[in-house]
C-alpha cells in the first residue's frame, strides 16, 4: 500500500492558531454533503491488533447522534495525538501507543476509535498545498466521515491538531479549523486523487488546484462565502482585500466588496455581524463612519453604504480593547488611481472631498453650514476666490450666525479694508477684534450687520460675539492671521 505523509511544510497551514473557527459544541446546526459509498476503505487500511471499542466508549459517551460522535473523536484526536516530525509512525496501532504520527496515523486512527461505532470513515489520499501555495509531493491524507445515511462531512484531524510554527510544531488552541469544510475550502488546499471526493458538481484538474491562487485562513474565519471564492479562484479571478488577525470570533462578515481595489466616487455595501460588543468602523484616510453611523438589522447585524473619497487605502477595524481612540485593521483595500469622472462623482455626493478642498486644510464642513455655507457653496468660493486657507470657524459655544459675506482667505493684510457682513442668531454684541483695536461699529441693515475693517496690527484678528451666559464673554466665531 501507498504510504503518504504530510510535509512538515504543509503542516503550517494547522500552525494558524490566530485563524481559529468558532468553538463546535457537537449541538449545532450542519450541513452535511450528499456522497455513495466508495469502494470498503478497510483495504486501505493497515491490519490492527488493538480493540478500540473502550476507547470508543469513552469518547463519545453521551452523544446523541453520528455528528457528536464523529466531533468528539475528531476533538479527542486532534487534542491527544501530536505529529511525528520522524515522519516514521504511519499505522494507527503505533499512532494510538505514541500518541504521535503522520497524516496517515492520524486518519487510521480515526478511523479504527469510529469502527466499534459503525461509523463509516472514508480515508482520502491525495495532495495538499503548504502555506508557501506549494504542492507537497509525498501526498496528504485526510477523511470523509459519514454522519448520515450516504451523507456525512469532510475534514482533516492532522491539520486540526497543530502543525509548524517558527520550525517548532504546536498545538492547535482551537482544532474547528479543519472539522466539517465545505468541499470548496477544503479543495482550495486539499485535491485528491479521486474525483468522487472533491464533492462538487464539475470537478477540477490538477492544473487548476496548482494554479489556484493560495487561500487565507481567515477568509473563512471571517465568514466569506465559500462557493463565490472557489469559484473566483478557479477562473483565476480572485482579488480580495488584505485580510488581518484580531478579529477571530469578534466579527463576521455577510457581504463586503470582493475585490482587492476600490474607487473614488463609487458607493460600495458593508454588511457584518458582529459577535462581540466592539464598536467597529469603515475608514478612508480622514473620513469614517463608526458605529452609530451603520444601520442595525438586528441579530447584531449592520450595515452601511460607503463611498471612497480620499486615494488613502480604505480599512474596517474594530476599536482597541485596552488603547483609547486606537482601531485594529481588519480589512484593507487599495484606492485605485481616480480619474476625472470619478472626482466628478465625489463632487456630487462629498464636494469639500475634491482635492482643491482638500488643499486648503482640514474644513469644519459642518460649521461652515451652519453659517450658511454648504459644500458646494464652499467649494465655488474656494475655487473663485484662489482661497489658500480658509479662516478658522467655530461653532461648539452656542454662537449661531450667518456669513453673508466675510474674508474667505485666512491670511489678510495689515492697512487693507475688508468687509464683514452677517446675520446674527444669538448673542448679544458682535465685534471684530485686531489687537487691542475693537470694531463694533455695525450697521443694521434688516438683520444683517455689516462692518467695514481695517486691521493696522499683524497677529490674530477675530470675529468675535458676547454671548448671555454669567459674567457675559466674548468668544471667537472666525479666527485669521493679519500679516504686513
């Protein structure tokens, strides 16, 4: 018979114990595949002189069904029984008496603890990609246990187990990685010799596994849809997002872009769920919706639509357990090159997002329209008026007024007249401060109030209004830099 053995290469795939699928409890809803029996595998297996039906016992004591007794001793395996780095121990006789073997020990073994059961496990021979996207030449082994009548589940205790990290072999915290795959993961890094095992509608080649770009681990952690994805890579059109660690059993996905690439000016759907109480966010450069920004469906799940406006990469993270105002990345696009349409269409919907609002520093968007100046009013001004900088706005005291004209360059000149015009919505005095110069001499004209200024000091110069509050202030509205 043909003894395989897993790489030690291969083996790092079960090292990824940051990518660990959400603990099984043997009570939860499966979907298990529709498969005939093959030819007896006892032919393939080597003889044993050991009678498992204790161990058996034991395993499985109060399971209910085939699945939890299938779980129990997959968990039992992975858990008891480390990988042989002698690559020598291949029978499950030896495996059991070591506690240790290759791919081909483990799934004897597995399937020697099911036979007193009348499990019937099917051992699958075939190849297996390492974490380098390399095909192992020596061969893999791994299993189809049935759980059902002519219906059961594929997965692979050995990977499940452990396997090597920084050249040393580790255990698995959390074996669920590999228990239970659906036939589209498990074919992005397992092909096997026979078809009838790759449990899909149109089986693929050789040529096609090899060719098959490498699967990350945590896109199944994350929840991404499986068949989308073999599918994508198969036809050698699978560009995703960088995928990052920290969001194992935090979050799932339900639908996110499935592209490596974004573009300025398109509105793109982000739906998770979310299984921790995190506060979470979708960020481009300096713009951000979080939490409270998404729609909630319920059952913990949100949902938001987001246009890219900055050529900034675009990320989703979850905020910092222990770090104040610190977000984990979680996912991350690129910003494709942005093209004049594409601009165009950030105008439209974002206008202080094109780059010649951008170029005059951070904008108070809301501010200034609350002093009557929305986006595109903004923006016209800024291109109109060649504004470098804009005045500094505030409006965070309660001070409320219109800007029906005032100096939209920051930086004025000393001895040159510049004309304030506003209407006033709170407040009981307005004035323009330069120095220790005051301008109050407003005329009323209706409401509106327009002041002539000449600043003669260079520093500061400020719009300025004495609220009611006790003792009555003045405080700042608009703030400009008077130069000689």
């Amino acid at each position: 018979m043909k003894k395989f053995m897993l790489l030690l290469t291969v083996a790092c795939w079960a090292g990824m114990a940051t990518a660990q699928i959400q603990q099984s409890t043997g009570n939860e809803a499966y979907t298990d595949i529709y498969k005939e029996y093959t030819d007896d595998p006892e032919v393939h297996i080597y003889t044993s002189n050991i009678d498992y039906t204790e161990l058996a016992t034991q395993i499985t004591a109060g399971c209910t069904d085939d699945y939890q007794r299938v779980r129990a001793i997959y968990e039992w395996v992975c858990k008891n029984i480390d990988y042989d780095l002698s690559m020598s121990i291949h029978r499950a006789d030896s495996c059991y008496a070591m506690r240790k073997g290759v791919c081909q020990a483990y799934c004897e073994l597995f399937y020697r603890i099911a036979q007193p059961l009348n499990i019937r496990v099917e051992p699958i021979d075939g190849y297996a990609k390492g974490m380098d996207g390399r095909i192992g030449k020596d061969g893999h082994t791994w299993l189809f246990a049935y759980t059902k009548e002519k219906r059961g589940i594929l997965l692979d205790p050995t990977w499940g187990a452990g396997g090597m990290v920084d050249g040393q072999y580790q255990k698995n915290p959390n074996c669920w990685m590999w228990f239970n795959v659906e036939p589209e993961w498990m074919l992005m890094t397992h092909y096997p010799n026979l078809d009838v095992y790759q449990l899909i509608d149109q089986p693929i080649t050789m040529r096609q596994f090899r060719d098959m770009p490498m699967a990350n681990p945590l896109w199944r952690e994350y929840g991404l849809d499986a068949k989308k994805l073999f599918n994508l890579a198969k036809d050698n059109a699978l560009a995703l997002p960088v995928f990052y660690n920290g969001g194992e059993n935090q979050f799932r996905i339900i639908d996110i872009p499935m592209i490596d690439s974004l573009t300025i000016g398109q509105d793109y759907t982000f739906r998770i769920q979310m299984l921790a109480d995190r506060a979470f966010l979708v960020r481009n450069n300096k713009d951000y919706n979080q939490t409270a920004d998404w729609q909630s469906e319920g059952n913990g799940v949100y949902s938001i639509s987001f246009m890219p406006r900055d050529t900034v990469r675009l990320t989703f993270g979850l905020k910092d357990r222990t770090r104040a105002n610190y977000w984990n990345t979680m996912l991350e696009y690129h910003i494709k090159p942005p093209t004049a349409a594409d601009w165009a269409r950030v105008e439209q919907k974002y206008p202080l997002c094109v780059p010649e609002a951008r170029a005059v520093g951070d904008i108070d968007g809301k501010a200034w329209e609350q002093a009557g100046y929305d986006g595109h009013r903004l923006l016209q001004v800024i291109r109109e008026q060649k504004v470098q900088e804009l005045p500094t706005i505030y409006s965070d005291q309660g001070q409320k007024f219109k800007i029906i004209e005032v100096p939209m360059n920051k930086q004025l000149k000393c001895n040159k007249e510049y004309v304030f015009r506003i209407k006033p919505e709170s407040g009981l005095e307005w004035a323009v401060v330069n120095g220790t110069e005051w301008f109050k001499n407003w005329q009323n004209d209706n409401g509106v109030y327009t002041l002539r200024v000449t600043p003669r000091k260079a520093g500061m110069m400020m719009l300025c209004v004495r609220m009611t509050e006790k003792p009555p202030k003045f405080i700042s509205c608009l703030m400009y830099d008077v130069v000689k």
